[in-house]
C-alpha cells in the first residue's frame, strides 16, 4: 500500500521501522483475507461441483456446460456488489460458494432431463423443447421459493444479513434466467455431441 512505502521511504532512511496500525489498518487486513478467501471458496466450488456434475451427468461435455448458467450470475452479483458499493464482509464473502451450490440442483435437472432426450435420438432443438417443458415448471417453482427466502432478509436490521440475502435472491434469480436462456442458447450454438464422451 501507499502508506507502507510512504513509512518505509521515511523512517528507513533513519534506519528505523514503521508499520501502519489502527482500526483502518485491521479493516484493510480483514478485506484482503475476506477477498482472497473468497476467491479460494469459489474456485475450489467451481472444480469440485464440475467433477461432480460430470460424473453426475455421465458427461464431461455437459459437466462443463453445467458451470455456464451457475458461474455467470455469481459474476453479475459480484459486479452489482461492485457497482452499488456493498462492502465485502463475512457474509458476503460466502454469497458466491453458498449461491453455486444451491443453483446447480436446477442445472443437473436440466442437464439429465437433455441428456436422456439426446441419447434417444431426439435432434438438439427437440430434445431442448422437451426438456424445457419437463423441467422449466420445477425449475421456475424452486428458483421462486429460493429467491423469496433470501429476499426476505432484506428486511433485517443487520446490514452483513442484508446484503447476503439481497446478493443470494438477486444470484438465484440470475441463475434462473441462465437456466431457461442461456443454457439453451449455448448448448444450440456449441452443439455439444453426446455419444462418445461418456464417463
């Protein structure tokens, strides 16, 4: 940081040491630790929920495709976190690993449904058609539930609870349009094959 150089600069010519202490030092601290541990949690998230989904799924293709509509609305809670100045805190700070995992039940739902239409035959834009319709009620229904339950600690009058439940709904509800949109957009445009990558 700018003040540690600014004491190096100063007391080291004195051949002194000096180091920044206070309340201001421990808050910078603690969101470093918060940020770094933040970044771990997700990352490993990230690599054991896709082994899972892959060997869930029997399917490396769509292990991968299964992190398309979980990791995207994680990232556009972080920058709504960014853009509207909520702080890093405890709470916060778990929203992402927490949210992944709740988020990927809709996915594998999804994702199984398209893979048994797809081994049956069915061509890409059937089987996504059918699937929509199997799983899209169940999916909307528990994404509702979801995002309800964690809207309603926006309420509290503890801020870390607040922006937990609000960052969770908003991850959820994103979640839930990446489901329904984007999941489909990217599996029509990438055209995943099926038959030969079975795990």
């Amino acid at each position: 940081p700018e003040l540690e150089r600014r004491l190096a600069a100063t007391f080291g010519a004195l051949g002194a040491q000096a180091s920044a202490t206070g309340q201001s030092r421990l808050i910078f601290n603690m969101e470093t630790y918060l940020l770094q541990t933040m970044l771990t949690s997700l990352a490993m998230a990230f690599v054991l929920v896709s082994v899972l989904m892959a060997f869930a799924l029997r399917s490396v293709t769509l292990g991968m495709f299964s992190m398309i509509p979980n990791v995207l609305p994680i990232g556009l809670a972080l920058g709504f976190m960014a853009w509207t100045g909520i702080r890093l805190d405890p709470g916060t700070a778990t929203t992402g690993a927490v949210a992944l995992g709740l988020v990927v039940d809709d996915t594998l739902h999804f994702l199984h449904q398209f893979r048994i239409w797809s081994r049956q035959g069915l061509s890409l834009a059937e089987a996504t058609e059918r699937t929509l319709r199997m799983t899209g009620r169940s999916i909307v229904m528990t994404s509702v539930i979801l995002t309800a339950a964690f809207g309603s600690m926006v309420v509290a009058s503890f801020t870390p609870n607040t922006n937990f439940g609000l960052l969770s709904a908003l991850t959820i509800a994103l979640a839930l349009v990446a489901d329904l949109v984007v999941l489909p957009a990217a599996l029509a445009f990438f055209k995943p094959r099926l038959s030969s990558d079975a795990v």
